[in-house]
C-alpha cells in the first residue's frame, strides 16, 4: 500500500494510475486519520515553497507525518517540490522546511546557464545513478527523467546524492538518506524509467 499525501499540491491521479497498472494499492491521505496506517508515503509537489510548506501546515498531517517519517521510519518519496521541502529552508522563500534532511535549496545560477531559456529547468535530462540503490532497479545508468523547476538542493553530506544531473553544472536529482528519498524529476511523467522507479519504492 502506497499512501499518497493530499495537500492541495502535485499530480495525486498521475501518480495513483502508475501504481494502479502494477497491480498495486495506493490510498489518498487528506488528514491526519488517513495516515494512520502509512507504510510507504509518496509527498508530492508543484510551485512555491513556501506555498506547499503553508498548505502542509494547514492540512493538519504535518504532526503525524513527522512522526511516521522521524519516529517510525516509515519510507517517503518526496517528487519536485515535495522533495525541496524535506530540506532546512529554501531561497524561494521565507518558511522553514520540514528538515528531514540536512540540505538547503539553492537557486540555479543564470550566469552559468548558457542555453536561451535559462530557468526553469524544463523537460527531458538524463540523470546520472552509479551506487546501484535499489530505487533505480532495472533503471538504465543515464536514464532520462522530466523536470520542471528553477531551484535545487543541495545536501551537507554529499553520500546522501544517489544521482546527479548537468544542467551548466551538476545538481542533486536524488537523495536518500536512510528511508528517506527525494526527486527532483516528475516520475509520474517520465515514461517508462519513472514508472519503474516509483514501482521501485514501492518494494523498498
């Protein structure tokens, strides 16, 4: 059972129908009732940090999430901005994060970018997963993912990146320490290698 967490943010459907064609059950959390029985969390997102942060807060899971995620240790996925969220603060805004993992989101440097369309980082870039963690089984090595932001994050401990993407110079695409994952990238719209990697975290 995948439980993906409501808040008024990030494609719910897009996500529920991936795991629907593998056979396997998701449950849409909307309060703090609907976690109760969590076992894997999926923390989507779009937008605004500090909008997605306000939003968490006012959804009234925000007590039990950090209990499911710091206490009991229950497995998260964060996608895109729900992934920004879990770190200390971003500077996009003004909110704390969640702070599960000790990390910072930056934004991407325009001097550095040489393409015509600067920022927001936007469509098909390969990311680069060489540590064999099994959120990347069966994923090839440079596998192509869609992304859709101007900010990323960057983590103290930098064992904590499993993947890297260039963009004008390398960036974390996904971090994981312990249970805890992150992705930059949408899996729900990148084809073949997001749909096996959400499968993925589905066994882990």
């Amino acid at each position: 059972m995948i439980t993906i967490i409501d808040y008024g943010l990030g494609n719910i459907k897009a996500i529920s129908n991936v795991y629907e064609n593998f056979n396997i059950k998701t449950k849409i959390a909307k309060s703090k009732d609907d976690l109760e029985d969590a076992q894997r969390i999926i923390l989507p997102g779009v937008g605004h940090f500090d909008h997605a942060m306000d939003l968490l807060n006012k959804s009234g899971m925000r007590t039990k999430l950090d209990e499911l995620i710091l206490i009991q240790k229950k497995p998260i996925l964060g996608i895109c901005v729900g992934m920004q969220i879990m770190a200390n603060s971003s500077e996009e805004g003004i909110q704390p994060g969640l702070k599960y993992m000790d990390a910072e989101v930056k934004k991407f440097d325009v001097s550095k970018i040489k393409h015509q369309t600067k920022i927001p980082h936007m469509g098909w870039n390969n990311v680069k997963n060489s540590n064999g963690d099994a959120l990347f089984n069966e994923i090839e090595i440079d596998a192509s993912f869609y992304f859709l932001h101007s900010y990323h994050v960057v983590c103290k401990n930098e064992n904590e990146a499993i993947s890297v993407t260039d963009y004008e110079g390398k960036f974390i695409s996904v971090f994981r320490k312990n249970h805890i994952f992150g992705v930059q990238f949408h899996p729900e719209k990148s084809h073949r290698a997001g749909e096996l990697l959400l499968r993925n975290f589905a066994k882990i």
